[in-house]
C-alpha cells in the first residue's frame, strides 16, 4: 500500500495476495473444495465489480496535464531552458520525458496546473523558445471551451 495525499493506492493487490495466500493453504490441507470455490468468488468479485464500478462511477481525471513539445533540436540548454519556462511560471514538472529522432526532438512533461490562463500563459511562454516547432498538449473535461471561449490559445497550437 502506497498512501498518497489523501488516497490509499494498492489496497486491492495487498489483500489479493493475502486470498492468494490463503487459497494456496487450502490446496496444501487437501481442501480443494474450498480452495476452487473461494477462486471463483475472488474471481467474481475482481473481475465483475470492476466492470460494474467503471460502468456507474465517472472516471475522474488525474489533474496531470500532458504538454509536449516539438523542437528542431535539444542541443545546448534547451531542456534547462523548458524547465525554467515552467518553474517561472510556477508549475512543478511530474514526469520529463525526451526523445530525439533524425529531423524532430520531442519533450513530454507531465505537470499539474489549477487554471487555464496559466496553461495559455505557459504554451505561449514555450512557445517563444528558441527552435520550438510546436507545442501540444491534451485537453481534458471541458478545459477546451474553455481556452476557445477566453481566445488564450491560437489555432495551430
């Protein structure tokens, strides 16, 4: 179990491995009975309440936002340059991911952000770098009409 801020993540494996335990001692005690019923009701309960939990509870989003960034090159200082960007801004980066290919660099950050302005604020701040070709970034649960109704993003970003 890894407590997170306010969330307990890996309750379902911990106690999974706990049944597995147990459906292990009954098999060694010759209680095979036991064991092939308490595997189907595992079963049913793992497999079967997940369907029915996706299909009547709203999946929430993470809160983490996907910008990526598409660049001529990352030679010199240009991921130290994207980090600034969004430590200027006030934005802490989750996840950096970089990947060079023959004509094309592309930086993925995962971060957190609170509101749009800031969003629109950062895209047009990255934007400006020098020799970034694009940036995208993923728009999630109404953040889109968002954008276009305050007319922060232009078109081709």
């Amino acid at each position: 179990m890894q407590p997170e801020t306010s969330r307990v993540k890996g309750l379902t494996t911990a106690a999974t491995i706990w049944l597995l335990a147990a459906i292990g001692m009954a098999c060694g005690a010759g209680l095979l009975v036991v064991a092939v019923a308490t595997t189907l009701m595992a079963l049913v309960v793992l497999v079967g309440l997940r369907l029915v939990e996706r299909r009547l509870l709203p999946r929430q989003p993470s809160g983490v936002q996907h910008i990526t960034i598409e660049a001529a090159s990352i030679a010199g200082q240009f991921i130290g340059q994207v980090c600034d960007t969004f430590a200027d801004a006030g934005i802490s980066v989750e996840r950096l991911e970089v990947r060079a290919e023959q004509e094309i660099a592309t930086v993925k950050v995962g971060c957190r952000l609170s509101d749009v302005t800031t969003l629109a604020h950062l895209i047009g701040e990255l934007r400006a770098l020098p020799g970034v070709r694009a940036v995208h970034t993923d728009l999630h649960g109404g953040r889109m009409e968002n954008l276009a109704l305050a007319g922060k993003l232009d078109d081709d970003s």
